[in-house]
C-alpha cells in the first residue's frame, strides 16, 4: 500500500458520494490541468492546505488515497517532492478514507477529523 492525501471540497466530495460510486472520482484539476494533485504526509498536507485553502471558506476533506491501488498512471513530476499527481480518474477502490479538515479561527490547517 502507497498512501497519499487528496484535498477536496466537501461538497463536490459528498456529491460524488452521493452516488452509487461505481465511476471513479475525477478532481476538476484533471480537466484543467491533466493531473489530480496529492500530497505525502500530514504535515505536508497542512503546509498545502494553508499555502492554497486558508482564505477558502468552504469545508475540505482530506482523502486517503492507495497509489498502489490506482489503474491509471501516478508519477512525481518533481522528483524528491511530496506531490505525487495522477494522471487520471481515481478509481473507488482506491479511496481508502476521507476526513474533515479541521481549521483554526484564521482559516489555517488544525488536523484531520476521521469519519
């Protein structure tokens, strides 16, 4: 198992829950830029939350996702970085979780809250 952290807005998640989870999850960053971005490591994952979401006011949920489990090609397009991207939809056997981000008063990445 290759873990990796996928942020996603709440809502566009629940959406995609909310079906019957047999198509693959497909970040909007797939249609725009050709790749799902990820992050290795809580602490990293913190780090891109405030970098990108802080001043985002909607709620966010981290997915864990198994890299090993993909059918669609995954690479480090920096080598030596914490951001894997996939290059194509997620497929559900591979989401292994997903947890609310929880946020300080400022908006900054406080931790994950499990299911």
């Amino acid at each position: 198992m290759r873990p990796t952290f996928h942020l996603a807005p709440a809502d566009v998640w629940a959406a995609w829950a909310a079906t019957d989870r047999a198509q693959p999850y497909a970040a909007a960053s797939l249609r725009d830029e050709g790749f799902i971005h990820c992050t290795d490591g809580e602490a990293e994952l913190g780090a891109t939350f405030d970098r990108h979401y802080a001043t985002d006011p909607r709620r966010f949920v981290a997915l864990t996702v198994d890299l090993d489990a993909l059918d669609v090609p995954w690479r480090f397009d920096d080598p030596g970085s914490p951001y894997p991207h996939i290059y194509g939809p997620i497929a559900p056997a591979a989401i292994l979780a997903a947890a609310d981000v929880e946020r300080d008063p400022d908006g900054r990445f406080a931790g994950l809250k499990a299911d």
